[in-house]
C-alpha cells in the first residue's frame, strides 16, 4: 500500500487530493494536510472585500469531503519535511505534540505565504488591507464599510489598490477589486465622493505578470488587450499608477520607487495592496539532520521542479522546455510541487532593475486555472508511478491554456466583467511564428455583461466541482 501525503489543500492540493482519492483511495492512503478546516475559493474574496457575497458562501469545510474520496485529513502545519527518510514532522491541531507522518510520495501545494513583513508597515495587522486569506478578506470588508459610511456623510475619501512590493504577483486581483470598487459605490450612490487609485508594479496596464496580453483586431492588426483594459479605467475614472515598487507604508503615505528610480509617495484613506509572495516556510533536512532546504527550495521558497533553472531572460523566452512539465524534484523524483508552490524558471514579464539596483518585476502568477491543471498533473503521475512504475502526463505553462475573468460588477443586470483567454500563458517563441509567442486565434480580451454571466457560472461550476458532486471530473481546471 502507497502512502501518498498532500501539503496544502487550496486549489492545487485540493484538486491532487480528489484525483487521488478517486483512483486511489480504497487501495492507498492518501492524507490531506492543511492549516484550516475548510477549503475557501479565493476568487470570491475580491466580492466579500466590498460585502458583494456572504462569508459562508465562499468555503466549506474539507473532512466531509474527503469522507466521501477514502481520504485522511489531518488540520496542522508541516514543521519539517525528510527526503532522505520520507517524512513530515506535523504539529496537529488535534495533538499535543508533533507528529510524523511518513510517505513514498509528497506533493507540496501550500500556496502562497503572504510576505507582508517583506515591506516595512503593509498589511492586515499594520496599515493596509488584504483580501488575500479569508480572515483578511472579511476585516478589509469591515474597513471598506466603515469608508463608505464615511463618503455617506459627505467625507471624501481615497482609496488605493495595487501592489505593496516590487516583486509583487497577482495584479489581476487588485485591478479585480478595484473596478469592483468602483461598480459598488457607483451603485450606492457614492462614486463622486471617492479617488481610486491602481498602483501596480507592472511595467504597463495590463501587463499581469504575464507580459502584457495582445490580440488581433478585426482588420489583422496587432493590438495590445491592454488598451482595452486601460479604456476601462479610464471609464471608470481610476488613476493609474504603474511601473512603481512599493517600498515601505505609514498610516497615511505609501512610498515607492518608479522604474526611472524616482522616489515619490501617494497618500492614501484606505489601501489594499498584494504583498510579495514566498514559498514554503518549512525547513527540509537529510538524513544526518543536515539542512538541505537550500538544495529543494529556490530563495523565496518555492520548490525546484523539472524545469531549467539559471537563464538570464531572453534566453527563458527562447527555451519553453525550461519550465516544468511533470512537476516533480530534479533530485528528490517522490516529491511534486503544484501551483503557486512550485519554482518558475523565471519571470514572464521583462524584469527592471532602476538606477538605485531596485528590480522592480512582476511575478509570474500560478494561481486559478493554472493550479488546479498543475494539481491535476501531479496527481495523474503520482497514479501512474504507483499504478505502472512511469509518468505519462505532463504540461507545461509554455504549453497551457488559462482563462481569467475580471469582474467589473457582480450584478447579472449591469456587472460586466473582461475575460482574458491566454494560450499558451507563457509565450513559445519557438513555437509560434509571431512576435507574441502565443496562439493568437485563440488569445483574447473581451468585455461585457456576458463576462459577468461567465464569471458567475464558473463559479457556480468550480464550487460544485471542489465539492466534489455529481460529475466534478468532467468539468475542466
């Protein structure tokens, strides 16, 4: 019987653990490891930040329904992870001491940890907001209500989204959350009362950490989507403010640096910035009692998969085989990382480095879509390997489809929402013959109410699948 332990049950682990109970768990034993005692659909958070959707109605609890797949769930923290023995050592919520727990295969979905320290005064317990965790997400919705209440008595009020670190990732949350911003208090009546203001680390709107998103229009031309993206802003009256690294926040200022090295600030009422992201904060250790992290994890924590580490950009861009395709560790092969857990080869947007020496990147994004396909991968190999002693499935992000819906609004009446639809999410040069590097029949950016019918079916789906209901398998990452 194969022991097969699961770190993290967010949409990478959570989709593992299903696959693998499913195929696998009246043979094997699978266990869940996780710190909460709920999965929580972190999309939604963006709609409970403004009070749009109900708590409840963005999590469920996690036994029940890996009762239903033949698999364990322990709620705890890994405190260390042995290659060498095949080990994790656990604190349990339910134990007064640590536990260990052994495996023959580990998949480390964690996500991602939320670096607020990273930038000295951000984050939920200091000066800014965060829809990041669901704790979180419910005192920026509590904050949020406090403002409006504010503008309700005639107070103006400024009110800044974005990113809070110049490595920062998730751009696509903050520009979510505050054109849904602008959608809530258009409604209330309140929009005149209230200064948006997106300032992001991306070198252009529209960026995303993905390098920008360009389509074909209509007459055959190139056209960057955008364009489509900023006219929106621009509609909905939202500063922009781009190419900016935050450095640190007060109670009152948030201070960066810009790409040309300038040093500036931009005063704020109440600010939701993204932090920097980082990987696992565990340690790995040999079997000597050596501490090896260095040898499995990149700096930022994220775990080394099947990929090439070590190019300089433009060689990344010209070399897809550099990112991972079956996501397991170059030297310890019974380890997989999946979504945000696992170590890109580098970024996907060009990185800057400022006259001060500041790099100011946009992270590559691994999260949606993109985790639960990685979540699918691995399970289907680690199946393979216990089933036939091989793996056959693989799929790189220079080879994956992503679809991304931005809300503008969650009514069904007068939301609209901009779908992006990106393939592959990070270019083939080698592939395709275009300066894109991307399928550009396929590629698109589009805006309208449908995107919020859209986005409202997926979600719908993707709560029924995590459920695990009547046919889950067949609707798609």
């Amino acid at each position: 019987m194969a022991k097969v332990v699961i770190i993290g049950a967010g949409f990478a682990g959570h989709t593992a653990a299903m696959y693998l109970g499913d195929s696998l768990g009246k043979e094997h034993e699978i266990t869940v490891v996780h710190k909460f005692d709920y999965f929580g659909f972190v999309p939604s958070w963006v709609w409970l930040g403004i009070d749009a959707v109900k708590p409840r109605n963005t999590v469920f609890k996690l036994k029940p329904i890996y009762d239903k797949f033949n698999v364990n769930f322990i709620q705890g923290v890994a405190v260390s992870v042995h290659p060498d023995n095949n080990h994790v050592v656990l604190e349990s919520a339910g134990s007064p001491s640590q536990v260990i727990l052994e495996y023959d295969y580990l998949i480390i979905a964690t996500g991602a940890h939320m670096n607020y320290d990273a930038t000295p005064g951000l984050g939920p317990h200091k000066f800014t907001r965060s829809i990041c965790h669901f704790d979180t997400a419910i005192q920026t919705r509590d904050a949020y209500l406090e403002a409006v209440e504010r503008m309700r008595r005639g107070e103006r009020r400024k009110l800044v989204i974005g990113t809070g670190h110049p490595m920062a990732a998730c751009q696509g949350a903050a520009f979510e959350y505050i054109t849904n911003i602008h959608h809530d208090l258009t409604q209330r009546g309140l929009r005149d009362r209230a200064d948006l203001v997106y300032l992001s680390n991306e070198p252009e709107i529209g960026d995303f950490g993905v390098g920008g998103i360009n389509v074909v229009r209509q007459d055959g031309r190139i056209a960057r989507g955008g364009d489509l993206i900023e006219d929106a802003m621009d509609e909905f009256g939202i500063e922009k403010a781009v190419r900016r690294g935050v450095h640190s926040v007060d109670e009152r200022s948030i201070h960066w640096e810009d790409f040309e090295g300038n040093y500036g600030q931009t005063d704020y009422d109440f600010a939701m910035l993204i932090p920097q992201s980082k990987g696992v904060t565990f340690p790995f250790f040999d079997g000597e009692g050596n501490d090896i992290t260095s040898k499995v994890c990149n700096p930022a924590g994220f775990i080394y998969a099947d990929g090439i580490y070590g190019l300089e950009y433009d060689e990344l861009r010209h070399t897809p085989q550099a990112w991972p395709a079956q996501y397991n560790h170059p030297i310890y092969k019974n380890i997989f990382s999946a979504g945000i857990a696992f170590a890109p080869p580098g970024p996907i947007s060009r990185p800057h480095i400022t006259k001060n020496g500041t790099a100011i990147i946009a992270g590559a994004p691994r999260t949606g879509m993109i985790s639960g396909v990685t979540g699918r991968v691995v399970a289907f190999n680690v199946i393979d390997l216990i089933r036939t002693g091989r793996m056959t499935h693989r799929e790189r992000m220079t080879e994956m489809l992503t679809v991304c819906i931005a809300s503008n609004g969650k009514s069904l009446w007068n939301g609209s929402a901009i779908v992006m639809i990106i393939y592959p999410v990070v270019p083939d040069h080698t592939h395709y013959d275009n300066s894109e590097g991307r399928d550009m029949f396929v590629t698109r950016v589009e805006r309208g109410i449908s995107g919020a019918w859209l986005k409202q079916m997926v979600e719908t789906t993707f709560m029924h699948k995590f459920q695990g209901r009547i046919g889950w398998q067949y609707i798609p990452e």
